[in-house]
C-alpha cells in the first residue's frame, strides 16, 4: 500500500493542468482580441448579409409541399 500512495503523491493532480489550460486559453484569446479587433469588428457587417440566405434556408425547409391549401382535406375540396 505505501507503494500506491508513494506514486499518487508524486503525481501532479488533475486540477493544476486545467488551472495551467485555462489561463494560458485566456492569454491567448486577451492577446487575439486586442492585436485583431479591428478584424473581428470589420467582418460584423458581412456577417449578418451571410446570415440573411442561411436563415432562408434553414427557417423554411419545412416549406416543401406546394402553395394550395394546408391540409389533405382542404385540397381534396379545392379544384
């Protein structure tokens, strides 16, 4: 037994690898914001023209019968 808890002290635990992770993604991402905001801001504009078709097309795919009328019934009245 003294064995095992020999080799789980020597052993880093899990928590300083996500501690060493998570400040190393946040320097990364202070340094990205700051030295390409003029990049990320300049894109905003061509974004929301790119997001008009998208929406069209994922807002109406359930648009697949044609213009008649609603329901099976209501077309079998219609001519």
């Amino acid at each position: 037994m003294t064995q095992e808890s020999d080799r789980f002290a020597k052993a880093p635990s899990r928590w300083r690898y996500n501690l060493v992770f998570w400040a190393f993604l946040g320097i990364t991402l202070f340094f990205l914001w700051t030295e390409h905001r003029a990049h990320f801001l300049g894109v905003l504009p061509y974004l929301l023209l790119l997001a008009c078709p998208l929406m069209h097309l994922f807002m109406h795919g359930g648009h697949k019968s044609s213009h008649g009328a609603g329901t099976p019934d209501e077309k079998e009245n219609h001519p």
